[in-house]
C-alpha cells in the first residue's frame, strides 16, 4: 500500500499520565479501505491511541495525522467524518430503535427527514427494519450492538473506530456483526478495530499492531505475523505442570521446537507437528492428553508479550 496516502498517520506518538507512560513512541500508518487493528491487553494503549485519533484526548508528544492534516486535538471538522462505535451499548433506552438513529443524525446537523430516512437506511443494513418502533431496551445484546453500529454510520464516516465490537455476544452475533463490517469495507469504508479476540483480529484485519506497555511489538497482516513469529504447528498439552515429565524442554528444543507455559499447562511449538506427535509417548506425553493444531495469531500474542511465560 505505499502508493497510497494513509488516511491516518502517527510518529512517535507519546502519552504520559501523572508517572505513567502510556504511549512511548507509537508509529503506524492506516490506508483508505482497509481494517486496521490493534491487539494487546488492558493498559497496552490501545484505548489511548483511539482517544487521539478521535479527538477525545490531546497529542502530547510526537505527531498525528489525520485525512492529511495533523492535529493535535482533532476538530469538529475531521470529526464529522469519522464514526466511532464504543465498547458499552450507550443507546438512549427511553428512545425507541429508529428515534436513537434519527435523534443522533440530527447531531451531525442532518435535517429530521433525512435523518430518519438515513435511519431507515441503516436499519435495513444491519437488517434491523423489523425493529424500528422496538424500545432499545427490548433488543437483545446483539442486535444492540448492530444498532450502535448503524448509529456510528449515520454521517456516513469515511473511518469507522470499532472499540471491542462483539464484545459478550453469542458466537452467531458475533459472526453476523463480522459479515456487516465486511460489507462496510466493501464500500471502501476504513476500519480501526481494537479486540481482545484474535479470532476477530485474524477475520476482519488486512494489517495489525500488537501493542504491550506502550509500545509496538510487531505489525504485519495476521498471516504474516503467524509465519513469522511461531512455528506452524502446536502441540497444546493439557496435564498439570505436576504431571509434566522432567526434561521434556529440553527434548522439544532438541527437536527445534520451542515452548511456552500457559497458565497450568504447556505448548509445545514444531516446524514438522507430525514427527513430533508421534514421539509423545516416547517423551511421557500421553497423546489423549494432547491436541496439535496449526499456529494461530493467538500464539504471535503470547509470545510477543510473554504473556503466557516462555520457557
């Protein structure tokens, strides 16, 4: 994408609050179109970088552009052109479905009939037509989510911020509110996805950056990261570090595989997951106490942010 502007552009982004440094030098670019993400934990920066890049908190240190013009706290103007979905369903429950769409329209200075037919219009979308006359508070969690969705669109963004957007949601709303913010970017609408799912940053992001402690680890698409940064297959045992034959990381790094513990268990990383299978009895392993599966951008996260302890 070099031959593209970035529709979003930060260097060397820093943020200190009090003693604590949340940002120490952030750097990306996003481009028109695509879903961009960013993973890692609570109190990675995350939250803050969003903040920024929507004009709910001051650049401090470095520079921040946004749509080609650098800001330091983004004004009304650029505003308008974005849309952001919050982490809480933060609709008004005394407004019914299509009144919480029209009423925010009107914020963005549209006229009430418009606001309403815009209203329509995305409640067709996020295939909410049937809901129009409902009160908020008789949908459920899903299809509460898919109206914030529709609300964050009402001015037509030309950027979407989705913080954690299926958060608590069954895994069929989960797959439906996929399928809609697929469309959005089929439209040529650019997304900014914060998500403590890996599976969501693995369907929906074309690049990510995995944040820890304020700072980037690693950026790439979610293939890229997994080729380059685990090996393909893992072993996943599933006994009690009790139970855990002595000596078996020293045999996994004999074989060129590498480990890492998590919680009460171990995964045993391998460029060639078969051989290696079928060496676990040899090694102690029970295999009905072990599952291989191919790499995924979950284990890219545990070992960038040694969250789950390398060995």
């Amino acid at each position: 994408m070099s031959d593209l502007t970035p529709i979003i552009r930060a260097e060397n982004l820093g943020k200190t609050y009090g003693d604590f440094q949340a940002l120490k030098g952030v750097s990306f670019a996003i481009y028109p179109g695509e879903c961009f993400g960013f993973i890692g934990h609570n109190g990675a920066g995350k939250t803050t970088t969003m903040r920024m890049i929507y004009g709910m908190s001051k650049v401090q240190e470095g520079s921040l552009e946004l749509f080609g013009e650098r800001i330091s706290l983004t004004p009304p103007a650029l505003k308008a052109r974005l849309g952001v979905v919050p982490q809480e369903d933060n609709l008004d429950p005394d407004l019914s479905v299509i009144e919480n769409l029209a009423i925010y329209g009107g914020i963005y200075g549209l006229k009430q009939s418009e606001a309403k037919a815009r209203g329509y219009e995305l409640l067709r979308f996020m295939g909410l037509e049937d809901k129009e006359n409902h009160n908020v508070e008789k949908l459920s969690g899903g299809l509460k989510r898919r109206l914030v969705i529709a609300r964050a669109l009402i001015n037509r963004p030309e950027v979407v911020i989705l913080d954690e957007p299926t958060t608590g949601l069954d895994p069929q709303a989960r797959h439906l509110v996929w399928q809609k913010l697929r469309g959005l970017k089929v439209e040529g609408v650019t997304l900014l996805l914060t998500t403590h799912y890996m599976e969501e940053a693995a369907q929906l992001c074309d690049r990510l950056v995995i944040m820890h402690k304020g700072i980037i680890l690693d950026e790439g698409s979610p293939q890229e990261l997994v080729s380059r940064c685990v090996l393909p297959f893992v072993i996943e045992v599933r006994l009690p570090m009790s139970r855990i034959p002595a000596g078996i990381n020293e045999k996994v790094r004999q074989a060129g595989g590498e480990v890492i513990q998590v919680a009460e268990g171990l995964f045993l990383y391998f460029r060639d997951g078969q051989t290696i299978w079928d060496q676990l009895a040899a090694w102690g392993l029970p295999p009905h106490s072990c599952f291989m599966r191919p790499a995924n951008l979950e284990d890219v996260f545990l070992k960038l942010t040694d969250r789950g302890g390398a060995m």
